[in-house]
C-alpha cells in the first residue's frame, strides 16, 4: 500500500458490516415511488439480497484481506448530530 501524497502515513480502508444489516424489509415498491394504480410494484432496488451479495464478492475475490474488519457500535446522538441536518435530530 502507498502513503497518500501529503502524508508519509499509509492509508486504509475499513469495512464495516453485520448480518443483521441485511435483515431489513424494503417492502415492494417501484423504485422510488411507492406502488399506485400507476406504479407497478416489484422488489425494491435497494434490498437485502444486493447487500449480502456485496458482502460474498467482497470476500469471494479476496478484497477483505485488504481491508480493515471494523464491528459495528451504536452512534452518540453528538456524532449523529455532526452528520445530519440539525433540524432532523429531533426526528430520529
């Protein structure tokens, strides 16, 4: 691995990810508009299944050996804050 151009460090990556990421449920919908009498419904793009297929390529051709395994931990509301509009903080 090379250092980054303005450091001497070298730099790296981590992968964060948890089976219980995968368990959520996008419900049927049609891309980004719920279903109507206009809008067909069908497996949202954005579901489970793409998410643990990422996981298995990542492993399967070998990239996670080059990256840093990081466990997943619970976010202070500080640094949720730091990452969001502050006028949604009250929504979360």
């Amino acid at each position: 691995m090379r250092p980054h151009i303005h450091t001497t460090a070298a730099r790296k990556t981590g992968w964060v990810t948890s089976e219980l990421y995968f368990w959520h449920d996008t419900q049927n919908w049609s891309g980004f508009f719920q279903p109507s009498l206009t809008e067909q419904p069908g497996e949202h793009f954005e579901n489970a299944e793409m998410k643990r297929r990422l996981q298995n390529l990542v492993n399967a051709t070998g990239l996670d050996r080059l990256l840093v395994p990081l466990r997943p931990e619970p976010a202070a509301d500080t640094v949720i804050a730091d990452w969001t509009c502050h006028g949604l903080m009250p929504l979360l």
